[in-house]
C-alpha cells in the first residue's frame, strides 16, 4: 500500500472497512501494546489500515504486521468487529492531516463511518523492529495495563483483545507465541504470572504446564551456564490439538 | 430492513460487507444448521444480511437472528470474516433475481466484491419458528454433517463456524445454550456425544460435568416421572468464568 498516494488511496481500497491490529509482546514482566503516537498533544493509534479492491483481507493483515514490526508468519487472530453506527474517525482533526500535506475536508473517504476488523497478534518481543509509519511521531511498546489517550474506540479494541487473548491463554494455551521458540520453564511461569497476576509454586507449577502435554524437552540446556543451566522446553507440533473436556 | 425495496437497499446500506449468521440447533442427536433454499436446483444459501449505514452492526445481526427464528437476546459469538479478494456473489444467476422482479446486471451493488463478517448462534431448537425470505423456498435445519449445495464460500463459512462451536464448546462449555433452560444430565450427555462424536461412561461423564463447577442442580425433577425422576440442571449465573489452568 505505501507506494500509493494517500489522496490516491481512496480510490483503490474498499471503504468503511478498515483492520486494526493489537499486538502484544511480553517483556520484563509486563505485557505490552505496540501504538503508534500520532500527535504531541499524547494521542495513539493502534497499528492498522485498509483492504484493497485487489487484496484478500489476511494479506492486508499480515501487511500491517511486517510494515510495523519487520517479521512475517506472525501468530493472530481475529478476534472481534468494531462496527457503531457512530464510528467515525472525527477525533483525529484535519489540522493533524494538514501537516502531512492532506486537505481532509469533511467529505473525504475517512470521515465516513467505517468498520474496522480486529486482530490480535502474539510475537517474540526480542525480534521485533518497530517502525513508525509516515503519519506518526513514534512507535513504541506499551504496557498494557497502562495504555495512553488513544483516538475513537481504540482503547476499547485494545482491552477487547486483550480480553479475547487472555481467555484464548487461559484456555487454549496460545501464550508460548510471546516466548522465543525454545524456552525455559522459568520464562513460562514468569509469562503465566505476568499475564493471570498471580503468583505460582514453581513445582505445581511445572507439574500443571507438563501435564498438559503440549511442550517437548529439548537435548540441550541453555546455555552459559554448564552446571545447573535449566532444560529448554518448546511447543510440540500439535500443541493446537490439546482437549481439556 | 424489510420495508426497503430491494431496489433501493444499495442506497441505505455499506456497500461490499455481509454478515453471515451459522444458526446451529441441537435435535434428535444431530447438530444442525438453519439454511435458506433459493433455487429448485438444490442451492442453499446462509441467513445473512446488510448493515445499514445508520444501523449498528450487532442490531444487524440479531435481527436477522430475530427474522429467521423468531428468537431475541440468542446466543452468538462473532467467529471469522472472509475476505478473499475474489469473493463474488456470482453463483446466484440474474435469472433468479429476475425471478423475484430484481434486474440485477453487472453493475448492481451486489456483484460487488464482499466481505463477510461470520457469527455462529446457539439456540434451543424446539424454541424456533423459522421463517423463509422473499428470495428463498424454504426455510430448513439441516445435519451439519450432511450439508447440500450451498453458494459460494458458505460450505466454509459452515465449516469455520463448526470448527469454532466445537473448539469453544470443548474449551469453554457453550454447549449448554443448545439446550432448554432447565435440562437433565442425560441431555447433557447425548449432547456431547452427538458434538465430540464419542460415547461416554454416564458415571465418568456425570463426574466430569458437575466438577466442572458451572451447574446447579435444581429443586425439583423432570414432570411426568414422580419416581426415579431425573433432576433437572441449570447454567450457573458465573459460568462463563470458568477457567481451565
């Protein structure tokens, strides 16, 4: 999408749908949200864009996660659609547009009223390059817990994936995809008690996650440490399968 | 949406955005799925629908919901979008349309390129009184695993909406609004046979089920039996929150 002019753009994607992206990363101990601040005056966004005519949706998605973060193949989801009869981007004045050279007038394409389709992502924090886009000051992690003033219903799209990603941890055991591909059982429990807030006896702890039968152990340890270094453990090619009923 | 000419819809509602609605029932140890004939030759098509501009999306699809069951407040979960590029309306010949006085031509808003946004709903079958549309036959539950010739990417559609009931009812025990309000444990059981397609043990099952935290038993029994009646269950208020680590 970048090399078409954004007064061009209107002409070339479906209107008054757009895809929004909440991507998580897990990082000492907080899990964070990667916005992108658009404003001085302390505004963010949420990653995210627009469907081509030509354009089949996932491509559109998986897009707007490699522009940002630079990785391809990256775990999401989708997980909910944002769709208000009064959902229109009006918060984000033609002033902010002005200075990148774009006269919205209140009749351009993004004033309408659009519905935008949510992602989540989970990806291996440590890899990521954040890169911001031309209509914003920086792209930067943010905890979760602790988001900025973000425009429209972003901060509701936000917490809605967060929601729909915690239940999918709880449940269907997605969180190892904020780890590297081979971990430690200390970086799981750390993840565990990072994202469910509560503490864990390291034994149960380790007898729980083993139990549930999704993670391989691998020959080698971790290494710089020879003596006591800890196993490393990763996801077993049908961890997806696991039943719990 | 029914009082507007079908003429004059494209001026009233988002252009290229669909929603298609997976109404699954629970009879006779079948899951199935409400679909619409529109064509002698055996075509099906899902109850589905437009959002108007002025409209908010979830209103959309419930009352689709509402139109096709004569059922409110059901239970539904917004499951998958679909939107390949080449996602056409292109089966359903002009000549059916003409059929119901509609000229469609190549230019009509509905050859457009749409996105469809999937919603599964769970409801209680003998509850439902489903009604036809003016641009279908019938109006008819069929086996989920046995389904007939349906439109486009609907067979997907069906699939993916299965696919996610099945995982989420494994995972977060939303089987339990296939029933009626006040049920027996031996509905319980047929029920999550008839779905994971495996017979159980009753005492084992029975264990399982009620561990699971999220029933009540009620005061009185199933009518018609006095003696060696069933007891009767409910949903919890807070069953929703079960967790599973």
């Amino acid at each position: 999408m970048s090399d078409i002019d954004f007064h061009q753009l209107g002409d070339y994607i479906i209107h008054q749908i757009s895809i929004d992206c909440v991507i998580f990363g897990f990082h000492e101990e907080q899990i964070k949200v990667l916005l992108l601040k658009v404003d001085e005056k302390n505004v963010w966004i949420l990653p995210g864009g627009f469907i081509l005519q030509n354009q089949d949706i996932c491509d559109a998605v998986n897009h707007v996660l490699k522009t940002r973060t630079g990785l391809e193949d990256i775990y999401l989801r989708q997980f909910g659609v944002f769709g208000k009869k009064d959902r229109h981007f009006n918060e984000v004045e033609d002033e902010h547009f002005r200075k990148f050279g774009i006269e919205m007038g209140p009749d351009h394409w993004l004033r309408k009223r659009f519905i935008s389709i949510g992602y989540f992502a989970l990806l291996d924090y440590s890899k990521v390059e954040t890169q911001k886009d031309k209509f914003s000051l920086e792209c930067t992690w943010v905890d979760v817990n602790d988001l900025p003033n973000l425009v429209m219903d972003h901060k509701d799209i936000v917490e809605e994936g967060f929601e729909a990603m915690k239940n999918a941890f709880i449940k269907e055991y997605i969180g190892f995809k904020l780890l590297p591909p081979e971990f430690t059982m200390a970086e799981v429990q750390s993840l565990y008690e990072t994202v469910l807030q509560e503490k864990f006896i390291r034994s149960n702890f380790q007898r729980k996650i083993l139990g549930l039968n999704i993670l391989d152990r691998l020959d080698k340890r971790m290494e710089g440490k020879p003596h006591k270094a800890p196993y490393l453990y990763k996801l077993k090619d049908d961890w997806e399968s696991v039943r719990t009923f």
